[in-house]
C-alpha cells in the first residue's frame, strides 16, 4: 500500500500488542482482508472513538506502517447495530459468520459482493423481528464459498455426468466437490431435492430472503451436514463456525 486508503469496514479480530496497542484484523471494501496496527487503541478509547468493536460498520484509513504492518490511522462508526448486541444467540452466530470469513479470505483479495452480503447479513441480525440467527448465517457461509470459487456441483453426478431429476436427493463428496450417483458408489453427506433447491436460492442475489424464511429442521441439518466437511476439506483444518 503506497498511500493511506479509506475503505469501509468490518472488524474481524483484535489482538493485545504490547501496553497500548492493538492488532486488527479488517474486512474492508476495497483492499480485502488486511491486518493493520492500531496504536494507542487500548490505552484511550478515544484515539478511534470506540470503533474498534464487532458488528458496527466502520469507515476507516489505512496508511503505510515502519515495519511489516500497516497502521490504522482514522476510524469511525458508520452504521452500528446495537440492536444485535442485546442478542446473545444473534451475537454468537454473528462472531461465528466473522469467524468464518476471516478463515475463508485470503489476505488483500476485494471480495465487493461478499462485504455487501456481510452487511446484508448483520443487518439482518439486528432487525427487530430476527428469528431466524443460524439460518442466516449457513446462508452466509454458502454465499461466502460461492464467492470464494469452491461451491459444490450439486447439478450432476460428478463421475458420470448424470443429471438428478429436481425432486431427487443426491449424495454429496465434499472432499470432491461434487455429487456422486448411487451407481458411481455415492457418497456420505445427504441433500433432498428441496434442500437443493434452497441452496442454489442461497447462491442468488436473493441469498438473503431464502436465508430469511424458516426452513424445515431437515433442511438446516442437511445444509449444515454439508456446508461443515465442505468448509474443512478447503481450509485443511477442522471448523466450529458451522
């Protein structure tokens, strides 16, 4: 980074450094996931007017750092969510979702339709007739690995190129990335017809209306049961977020 960006951001996690200071990590607009070195942050509340929180949109400015890190120069609230922050199951499937993308994103690579999602998401979270917190967040995590370039192939057999009738259930390889048909020997992870068909809702533009509208117990499992092997198998590393 040659000269100071402003960008919009996210807060996906802060670290203690030294007696002052803070790392942070940042999901911002449009330089991606960065780490940044945000001094004085612990010793007054004021240097970032208490900006430096979860689940509140800030506005900051990054500027060129001494060492490896960038550093924090400006940040301030943009959008809070303080509705969220009285809901304890809301939070927690919130710092999952941040979780997740701090996982899945890879250091300074925008992802603008992810970030519009994640507000999307959080905005959610904090509307006064939320019911739906995990459903939202699974929506989330599909979106996140579409984005990302790993979402399943849910449309044929990935052996021998059989298409599934619309009402079929299938059996998904998350190791593979695909389904596998019972004559090519199938696979673990089981999803209905209409489990399918809510995941490719869940892909759209419209992401968040289907994450919105309750789903059956079956189709929370289902989505869940894949989305959780599927995230494992591309960070090489097991998940709790899901």
């Amino acid at each position: 980074m040659g000269s100071a960006e402003r960008t919009r951001a996210f807060l996906l996690r802060s670290v203690d450094f030294g007696e002052a200071d803070r790392i942070v990590t940042l999901f911002t607009e449009t330089v991606g996931k960065v780490s940044v070195m945000a001094r004085g942050a612990r010793s007054s509340r004021r240097r970032f007017g208490g900006a430096l929180e979860p689940f509140s949109l800030i506005d900051v400015e990054v500027a060129p750092g001494r060492g490896q890190l960038d550093r924090l120069s400006a940040a301030r609230i943009e959008r809070p969510f303080v509705r969220l922050l009285g809901r304890l199951t809301h939070m927690r499937e919130g710092g999952y979702a941040l979780e997740a993308i701090r996982a899945l994103l890879p250091e300074r690579q925008p992802e603008p339709r992810l970030f519009t999602a994640l507000i999307d998401f959080i905005g959610a979270l904090d509307a006064p007739e939320c019911a739906t917190p995990r459903q939202l967040k699974l929506g989330l995590l599909v979106q996140a690995i579409a984005v990302m370039g790993f979402a399943p192939q849910l449309d044929r057999c990935g052996v021998c190129k059989r298409a599934p009738t619309h009402e079929q259930a299938v059996q998904l390889h998350p190791a593979r990335g695909y389904i596998v048909c019972r004559s090519c020997g199938g696979a673990r992870v089981l999803l209905s017809g209409r489990t399918r068909a809510l995941w490719s809702g869940l892909t759209s533009e419209g992401w968040l209306l289907a994450a919105s509208t309750p789903w059956p117990d079956q189709q929370v499992a289902q989505v869940s049961d894949a989305l959780k092997p599927l995230l494992e198998c591309n960070l090489e590393r097991s998940v709790s977020f899901v």
